[in-house]
C-alpha cells in the first residue's frame, strides 16, 4: 500500500484554516478572553444568518436546549416530545433540568420525526414537541410538524443543531419553531471549539435566556442583585473569536461539504443516505446488513466510520420509554454505518471513501 492508502481519515475532522488561529491569537492579545464584546458581535452576526431577532451564545448545543425549554416557561415535570432516535445530548437536555421526555418515532426515510406517528405520541400533557433538522435537513416534514404543533397548541423547538446557514427563501434553519437551537462542535459547520446559540424570536425569550445562562438573572451584573437561583453557561470571547473567523467562511465550509458528498454520491449513488431537503446531508449515511463488519473492514483501510447513534429507550435512564413500536429507530440503529463526514473532509478523502465502499464486501440496505 501506498502512503496515501496508510492515512487515517477521522470521522469527523474539523476545517481549522490559518485565518481561525490568527483570529483566536488577536483575541488573546486583548487580554478579553471571558464572555464579552466578542461573544456579543458574535450573537448579532448568528441572529442575522439564522433570521430570528436574538441569538444568545452558550457553552453547548445541550446547553442550548435545555435554556430554549426554560425560555418558553417549562417547569421540572413537563412533558416534552423528543425523537426516538438520535444524538442523547437531546433528551439529555431536557433530563438534566427535571423535564419528562417522551419519545416520537422517526420516518426512517428521512431521519427526522415522522409526522404520521407524532399525533400518538402527544397528550394532555405535553408542554413542547422537539423537532431535530436531522443531518441539518429542512424538509416538508418540519412544516406537516408545525402544523400539528399548532393545532395541539404545543410549542415546537427547532433543534437546528446541524442547520446553521441553510434553510428556504426567506426561512433559516432555526427559525421555524417557538424558539430554536444550533450547535457548535468538531464535526459542524462552526466548532467555536464548543458551544451552541438559543434563538429568540423576541425581547422576552432573549431575557430569558440571558437570565438562565448568566447566574438566572438577567440584570444582576448592573444592579449587583440577583433575584433567581442560576448558573454561568455563556460562551466566552475566545471560543466567540474562532466562531466569528468560522463565520466569515460559512460559504466555502458549505461548498467543502456539497464537494464532498457530490463526489460520493458518484460512487454510491442511491446507497449514500439523501437529506429529505434536496441539500447535501452534514452526515454521510450508508446501510448495510452488518455494520460492524463494514466498520471493520473501513477501518483496516485507514476510513474510520462508525455505529454513530441508537434509540434513546436503548439507554438505561430512558429504558422506560418504549412503550410503543419503533420499527424506523430500530432499523437506523441496527443497519447505519456513519462514513467520515467532517467539513475537513477533502475531496481527495471524499474520493477515497467513495471507492473503498464500493469494494466493501457486503449487502446494502434501504431505509425506505
């Protein structure tokens, strides 16, 4: 084998040009380096891409949620819908701040909640229905979510972990909901190193989410009184100077990723996983029969795919929640194989994938 065949490709490797360390070394030089006026340049540029009226930065995309679930007035207790399969920093969100979640089946042709089985899974008791932009996809389903949310009177929050800068004329991913969320880690469009956003659609969300990420008061550092119990989760300066370099080539990282997967989808046509949107998918998807085989023979060639996500019912603190069936969860966790899918992806990498997969020794499966 030659050099190139020997190299790793990660799973997810971030796009980090030389421009994000010269923006994160100036920052450092200012000695500003905490939750500042960076970080506040940084949530005016994030309201105008995501069109909301406010961003408010945070220390995660976990974070993110739980905050955007206190914003709209839910209390330890409620119910919240969330997706039967996915990420756990999604349930996790509402675990943490005393909410119960309640599962909704995906449609395993697109990822994303299906809105046929969403009315069986709302009660009398739901307080707001969770919807993820699955693979940052922003299809017909969200709208047909919408729609049902508004006709039960239940709140949607738009998870728009994997969405940020895609969307429809005049709408942005993290827009359609009550109030949303984006995400910023290793393998998304932005990494700030780590962080996410709530998305506001007015003054009083905003407050609210201020208050709930700075010590649960919004006011307190002018007035020096602090009226509600809270905690420190906003996003520093520092971490904000890298998002703001990032955002200056949110553009090229979209191209980078629209390059990678038109260069897969060559080699695998149907067999690569499509976003239910017509946009490119932020992760690369096959099925197969027996995924750890295809990991492992991935993996011996230097491509480190992987078994990325299960049902949330398959973790012990949410075993109790299959009380239904979840037939589209089971087949995701039981046949998707992950491929390397990062914006540091490069086409040569893409390439590389493209053929190795279609040498896979292996049956393909299809979700719908």
């Amino acid at each position: 084998m030659n050099q190139q065949q020997h190299s790793i490709i990660p799973l997810a490797e971030p796009w980090l040009p030389p421009s994000c360390a010269e923006a994160v070394s100036r920052q450092i030089e200012t000695t500003f380096v905490g939750p500042g006026p960076t970080a506040q340049s940084f949530a005016s540029r994030l309201a105008q891409v995501c069109d909301v009226a406010a961003a408010v930065p945070v220390s995660s995309g976990t974070v993110a949620l739980s905050i955007a679930a206190q914003a709209l007035g839910l209390r330890p207790g409620d119910e919240v819908i969330v997706p039967a399969y996915g990420v756990i920093s999604v349930i996790n969100a509402f675990g943490v701040i005393g909410l119960r979640p309640r599962l909704a089946e995906i449609d395993a042709a697109t990822g994303c909640i299906d809105p046929k089985r969403l009315g069986e899974a709302i009660t009398k008791d739901t307080r707001a229905v969770v919807y993820v932009d699955f693979c940052g996809s922003i299809g017909d389903d969200l709208d047909e979510v919408a729609a049902i949310c508004a006709d039960r009177g239940v709140p949607l929050i738009e998870d728009a972990a994997w969405a940020l800068g895609r969307g429809r004329p005049g709408r942005r991913g993290g827009s359609f909901g009550q109030i949303g969320t984006i995400s910023f880690s290793v393998p998304k469009i932005l990494t700030t190193g780590q962080g996410g956003a709530v998305l506001a659609h007015d003054e009083a969300q905003r407050d609210a989410a201020v208050a709930a990420a700075d010590q649960g008061d919004v006011d307190w550092r002018r007035t020096n009184l602090n009226k509600s119990i809270g905690s420190n989760l906003r996003l520093s300066d520092l971490a904000a100077a890298l998002g703001n370099a990032e955002l200056d080539q949110i553009e090229e990282r979209w191209a980078r990723k629209r390059s990678a997967f038109s260069i897969l989808a060559k080699h695998l046509g149907e067999r690569l996983f499509r976003a239910a949107d017509g946009d490119v998918p932020m992760q690369h998807i096959i099925f197969v029969e027996r995924p750890d085989d295809v990991v492992s023979q991935l993996k011996s060639q230097g491509i480190l795919a992987a078994r990325q996500y299960r049902p949330m019912y398959h973790h012990p603190p949410y075993e109790a929640l299959r009380d239904r069936d979840f037939r589209a969860s089971e087949f995701w966790f039981a046949h998707s194989v992950y491929l390397p899918f990062g914006v540091g992806l490069t086409e040569e990498g893409a390439d590389r994938i493209g053929v190795a997969v279609q040498r896979l020794n292996c049956r393909f499966m299809s979700p719908a």
